[in-house]
C-alpha cells in the first residue's frame, strides 16, 4: 500500500511540470474587423480593429491560456456583445475567437442600412480670396480623392468612425503642406448623397495690409496704367494669409504672380522682363518693376525749391542696350521759363546697384559725368561732375509713387535746392 501511494505521487510530480509546459499567458491580441460586403475602406475597418484591440486586450492579456480555453465561447459571447454596442453602424455577423500565445479575434460586420454611394467633398479656405484659395487647394493635390475613397462604401449610418479618420486625413495634410493653418471637419448626410464639409483657416499673424506698386524704366510708366490698376486686385487677393506662410512661400509666390504678367499684352508687345519683390509683414509691400533688356525709355518734369529762375524744366531720355551692362542714349531737356532747349549723347556702364555714365551736351559742349547708385528701390544716390563748370552736384533722391519723386541737391555754399519730379 505504502509503495503503491509512493507511485502515484510519482506520477502526479512528474504531471505538474507538463502541464506547466504546455500553459503560457496571452502576450498579445490581434484584432481584425471584416466587412463581409466588401465595402467599407480600409482606413475606417482600421479604425474599428483598433478600438476593439483595446477592449479584447483589456479581457485577455496576461491571461493563462489553459485556464481560459475552457471558457472560450463565454468570452467571444461577452466580446460579440461589446462589438455589437461599439461598431455603430454595422450588424455583426459572426465572432471567431482563438487563444494562444498570440489570441487572435476576427469579427465580421456588414452595413445597417444602405451603403455611402455618392460623396461630394466641399473643400473651403476661410477668410482667403478664391483665386488664393485655388493656390493653396493646390498645395493638397490628393485630398479630396482620399477623403472619398476613405467613406465611399461605407455605411451611411457609420459618422461616428468616419468623423475620426477624416480629420485625421485632414489633418495630417494639412500640417504638411500648410503648417500655418488649422482645420474643421464635419461630415452630413443629405438625402441621398454623404458631403464632407472641410474648412481650413489660417492662424497666427495674418496680412492685413498690402502697399502695392508697379513701376518701369524701360517704358513711360503711364503705358501700364492698365496692368497696374489689375494687379493691385491680384495683390489685395493675398490679404488675410498668414505672414509666416507668405515668408515661407514668398518665391512661389512670386513666380505665381510673374507668370500671370508675362503673358500680358503690354509685356509680350513691348518686349518687358517683369520682376516681382515681395516684403513679408503684416503690412505687406509688392514691388513689380518691369524693364527690358533692349531699350530704356523715360520722360520726367522737374520742379525747383530754392531757384528764382529757370525752376521749371522737362528731359526725355531714349536709350538702347548694346551689351547686358551697356546703354548708349539720347537726352533731350528743355527749361520752360525760356523755352531752351538742350541735346546731349552718352554711354552708361552699370554694375549690380550702380551706374557710371558719360553725356556730351550741344550747344553748349558740356561734358557731363555721373555716378548713381540705388541704395533700395526707393532711394537713389547721385553724384555729378560738370567739366566745363568744374563743379560738382550731388543728390539723395526719394521716390513717392510711380509718378512722383523728391530729390534734395547740393552743388556747393552757393547751390543747394528741393527738387520735385514727375514722371511719366
């Protein structure tokens, strides 16, 4: 007897260790979710596996396996109930369950009702002008696409799963193409047609003011009257963007105006190389300066302060570019008080913001040297020698507006004046 019970605990000693071999606890939990109509995307039956992982991982991880094989149908019964409530929107159809080391949980659903067949994505950019907003439309290529591919199929009655990938998409799009901005989505049934109402909104500085101007050397700057009254509507199109995205696309931005003006009949007609200079800020500036290559055309009237005679003056200039960096030119300048009148011939060399030029005047045959350099666009140095009288002249010039300048001249103790400019 006594050897008999020595056996037996033998053998049940040498059971327990087997069948600790044989139980191991659930280190993982797989879900997918199936819909066995073919029609919901993948980002949204995504979605739903993950929400159900969470609640599958809560139940089973951890667990031994052995001690949960047994009451297997229980928890897919208490799993099914859970995804019955969760997956709004779709029947559930059948739960497989399967325990292991890694479980693994496949439900498969199918529609309430009808299937989402027709979508329409209403993309909308607040606060920014529609030409603007078809800029910044271009910047998400694929949206719209994605956004239908992501709904269609699904059900009508899924909008709580799909709320949460849209804005997902959307966000995530929108973040890398147009950081400056921010994003609402909202998504409604109507009748027989699901849209998906996107606004995106700029945040942050915004451009509230633009101060705009067009000016040429190359032609009388009353010939772009024209353009210069139509891209003052281009430009006021860029108010309400936010300044640090105007900073970051500045020379697209810049390209995208430029390509619009060379192919304007003033430009193509008179053969003009248009440049574009935009200054970032809340008040922002937009130069255009139109110039050409071949030819250098301009026509001023001058008014003095500080002259008893001889105030009131006018100079046509017509220059021609034998080189790049070279103009040879013809100057014709008439003094209105005695209607006197005055020709003269040059040459001008230019390097970057400066110009060296030489003028030969008849009658009098007077030669002229001058030195201008431009400090920015608005502001000009000049420095000129007139042989004949040895004495030199020099002068700070402010440019107003396209059409008017002041420029303070000093020619010595006896010579200083205000100098008004009109140009044409």
């Amino acid at each position: 007897m006594k050897s008999k019970m020595i056996l037996t605990l033998a053998a049940m000693t040498s059971f327990l260790p087997l069948q600790q071999a044989f139980s191991m606890p659930i280190e993982q939990v797989y879900v997918q979710v199936v819909d066995i109509t073919g029609g919901t995307s993948i980002p949204l039956l995504n979605k739903m596996s993950n929400s159900m992982q969470l609640v599958a991982q809560q139940l089973l991880l951890e667990r031994d396996t052995e001690a949960i094989k047994p009451a297997q149908q229980e928890y897919a019964t208490l799993l099914s109930d859970i995804a019955d409530r969760v997956l709004t929107g779709y029947y559930l159809q059948s739960t497989e369950l399967t325990i292991d080391k890694e479980s693994e949980l496949v439900l498969k659903i199918r529609p309430w009702n009808a299937a989402i067949r027709n979508v329409e994505v209403d993309l909308k950019f607040s606060g920014i002008e529609e030409q603007t907003s078809e800029l910044l439309e271009s910047k998400l290529p694929t949206l719209k696409q994605q956004l239908n591919d992501t709904i269609f199929g699904a059900s009508v009655d899924a909008s709580d799963w799909a709320d949460g990938v849209l804005r997902k998409i959307v966000r995530q799009q929108v973040e890398e193409a147009l950081p400056e901005f921010k994003v609402a989505v909202d998504l409604v049934n109507e009748h027989k047609k699901t849209v998906v109402q996107v606004v995106i909104y700029p945040v942050g500085q915004l451009v509230r003011n633009i101060e705009y101007s067009m000016r040429s050397d190359a032609i009388p700057n009353i010939l772009l009257m024209k353009l210069k009254h139509k891209y003052a509507d281009e430009c006021n199109k860029l108010r309400g963007l936010p300044v640090s995205y105007v900073a970051r696309q500045k020379q697209e931005i810049e390209e995208f105006l430029l390509s619009k003006l060379r192919n304007e009949q003033e430009i193509l007609e008179y053969d003009l190389k248009p440049q574009v200079t935009i200054t970032p800020d809340a008040d922002m500036s937009i130069e255009f300066l139109i110039n050409s290559d071949k030819y250098k055309v301009w026509f001023e009237g001058y008014g003095d302060i500080g002259r008893g005679e001889e105030n009131l003056s006018g100079k046509a200039h017509f220059g021609k570019f034998v080189s790049p960096k070279e103009e040879v030119f013809g100057e014709v300048e008439a003094t209105l008080d005695n209607v006197d009148w005055t020709f003269g011939a040059g040459y001008t060399r230019y390097w970057g913001k400066s110009g060296w030029s030489y003028i030969r005047r008849v009658p009098d045959g007077e030669n002229n040297y001058k030195l201008e350099y431009y400090l920015n666009p608005k502001w000009k140095l000049r420095a000129e020698h007139f042989a004949n009288q040895n004495r030199n002249e020099y002068g700070v010039r402010y440019r107003i507006h396209e059409f008017l300048s002041a420029e303070y001249v000093y020619g010595g103790d006896n010579y200083a004046e205000l100098l008004s400019i009109a140009s044409i």
